[in-house]
C-alpha cells in the first residue's frame, strides 16, 4: 500500500525557516515553490485584520535554507498565467525554472501556478506540455480527497493547512486501508496568525504517528506514479 502525505508551500517568505526546523523535527520533506525574480523581496499587506510580512528570501539565503527539499518554479514574477498570451506564459515560466535549477543545482520540473482561483487555463497546461521542462504545477482548487492527480498539470491539492478540512481529511488518512495521498499546500505567513504554527506542529505530530505512512516531495511523488527519472 502506498500511503503518502505531501507538503506544498509557496512564495519562499522568510517564515519557511520555521517550518523547515519543524519538518526537519519529523524527518519530513516538502516542495517550496519561488519565483526567481522576486528574491530578496520586501512587502507586507493587511489581511483580516492581520498586518502580514511578505519578505521573500534572498537568493543565498534561499540556497541555503532549502537544502534537502524540493524547490518548485512559482513563475518568474509571480504572475497568473491564466490572464497571459502564449509569449508572456512561456516567459514567466521557462527563465524561472532555469534560473532555479541554476541556483538550487538540479533540474527544476514542478510549478505551483501563482495566484487564488482559478489560476491556469488550457493554455497554460498546453503551453507547459508542449513547450516546457515542467512535469507537475499544482494550482490552488482543493480537491478535499485523497486521491492522486489525474492529470499532473492540473494537481489539485487535497486542502490549505488552515483548512477546517484538514482534519476530516487527517482522521481519512489515518484509517486509509488503500493506496492514498494527502497533499496540503499554504503560505508559511499564513501560520502567523490564528495559531497557525500550533495547528501545523499538531498536523505534523499526528502524521508522523502513522504507521507506514510517508513523507515525499512532489517530484518523488511524480516520479513514483509516472516511473519517470
Ligand atoms: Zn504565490
């Protein structure tokens, strides 16, 4: 039986360090998707009543503190590709991915679609089959199952980590007796606030007292169902 979870997380904020020391507690991996253009980044917005810092690691520090997991294009300056022209998709999308697999020394082949929504359209899935490196880009329409992707460039994740799903969804998991996956995505600034950091510590506590359950990036994940290298 394959019982696998997977973690997603996007726009590569300096709060990522705190969730890479938690992973790392577990023994647990986890696909970070950046944008190359937008390293070093500083912003920060009022969200529900929450002032969010949105500061982006730099190039090297993000070398560094990626280390050991898996680093997934997010398009170039964080654009939806959905709203694009064939020219400006492959622009956001193809530099990025080169880019990262320069920095990160590995052949970069995932993508998280940046923005809410829907954020991709048949064009950008055709454009990434036919005129890209990329094999896998998750958008953001949950799935609320444990199911694996039908087509991978249109994986649907299966909840937000601050989802009132999740937890549906972990109890699932726990007594899935089939082959299944739990792939939970989020932002690391979203943990700021409404005990988000508790809520994650307890996600990961839980899952790491599942027997026979494991822990993969995206790529190992595509890798494993395609039998791809
Ligand atoms: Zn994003």
């Amino acid at each position: 039986m394959k019982k696998i979870f997977t973690f997603s997380f996007d726009d590569g904020t300096v709060q990522d360090k705190r969730l890479i020391a938690m992973l790392k507690k577990y023994g647990f991996t986890a696909t970070f998707n950046l944008s190359s253009g937008l390293f070093g980044y500083e912003y920060s917005f009022d969200m529900n009543g929450h002032h969010v810092v949105h500061t982006r690691l730099s190039a090297e520090e993000a070398k560094e503190v990626y280390k050991g997991f898996e680093v997934a294009a997010h398009t170039r300056t964080h654009n939806c590709l959905r709203l694009l022209p064939r020219k400006e998709i492959i622009e956001e999308v193809v530099p990025d991915y080169i880019a990262l697999s320069e920095l990160f020394g590995y052949p970069v082949r995932g993508l998280a679609y940046a923005w809410g929504g829907t954020n991709y359209d048949r064009l950008s899935t055709d454009i990434l089959q036919n005129d890209t490196n990329i094999r896998y880009a998750r958008n953001v329409e949950e799935s609320g199952t444990l199911n694996f992707p039908e087509n991978f460039l249109e994986w649907h994740p299966s909840a937000h980590i601050l989802s009132d799903d999740t937890d549906r969804l972990l109890s699932e998991f726990e007594k899935a007796e089939n082959d299944c996956l739990l792939y939970i995505w989020g932002h690391t600034f979203e943990l700021d606030f409404d005990n988000g950091w508790e809520r994650t510590e307890k996600i990961l506590e839980r899952l790491s007292e599942i027997e026979g359950a494991v822990c993969m990036t995206n790529m190992q994940i595509y890798r494993e169902i395609t039998g791809e290298k």
